[in-house]
C-alpha cells in the first residue's frame, strides 16, 4: 500500500531534476577558469570559492555585456556566466517547488492520520514495528561483502 503516490512521484522527479540542475552548475562552476579569481571577479564565486554567487555573476554579466570589446576568451567566460545565472534560477526555483511540497504533504499527511480508519492505523502500526533495521543492515552488509568478494 502506497499513501500519497503522485506527490511521492512528484517529489522523485523534481529531486532528479534537482541533481542534474546542480551537477550542471558544478561543471559550469569548473569551466571558469583560475585566471578569473582575481579581486576583480571575487564577487561571482562564493567566499569559499566553490561555487557561484548569484548575485555577482548577474553583476558580471551586466558589466560584460556593456562592453563591445570583449577578448574571446571574455566571450567565453560571459556564455559560461549566462548559463550559470540560468542554472542557479533553475535551481532556485526547483527548490522552492520541492518545499512547497514538502509542505503540502505533511498537511496532507497530518490530515489523513487524522481522520484514517482503525484499519489504516494498523497497517501503520505494523510497518513501523515489523521493520527489522539490524536484520536489514545485516542484509546490506553480506550484500557488500559478497560484491567485494567478488571482486577480488
């Protein structure tokens, strides 16, 4: 028995869509190439240097594109920073539908326990209490021993 399966289903897709949106940024982030982390672009990277700053790779793009005598390597940087803007709107928004929800499903779930049947209050019960977590762990590890087993 499956409660909530479309918003379970939704959740899955947007976390997919998620994953891919900041592995995309990752690489995006990696395109950018060292000789740009001088004071003058500090403000597109985060303090730690290990991804991007919104709001200074909108800033970036605003100064780049004002100028009509960019270096191709420039260029190169402005396509990379125009997506990357893209990306992290993308990101952005995927977060905030996933905690919409989110949210949506712990009211709907309040909801259900709220008003579910005796019957579905002990199909609860039981899942919870039937769940062995050392038997499954224990599966987990002879599965992972086996594997390594096999390969050596």
């Amino acid at each position: 028995r499956e409660f909530f399966p479309e918003e379970v289903e939704q959740l899955r897709e947007l976390n997919e869509q998620l994953a891919s949106t900041v592995a995309r940024k990752d690489e995006l982030f990696g395109e950018v190439d060292e000789e740009y982390y001088g004071e003058e672009d500090d403000a597109i990277t985060n303090a730690g240097k290990t991804g991007f700053k919104k709001t200074g790779v909108t800033k970036r793009i605003k100064e780049m594109k004002g100028d009509d005598a960019l270096t191709d390597e420039e260029q190169a940087l402005l396509d990379v920073l125009v997506e990357a803007n893209s990306v992290l709107a993308r990101e952005t928004k995927l977060k905030k539908q996933i905690k919409t929800i989110h949210e949506d499903l712990h009211e709907a779930t309040k909801t259900w326990i709220e008003t579910c049947t005796e019957e579905d209050a002990r199909y609860l019960l039981e899942i919870k209490w039937a769940y062995d977590p050392v038997a499954a762990m224990d599966a987990v590890l002879e599965r992972e021993v086996a594997a390594l087993s096999e390969a050596v």
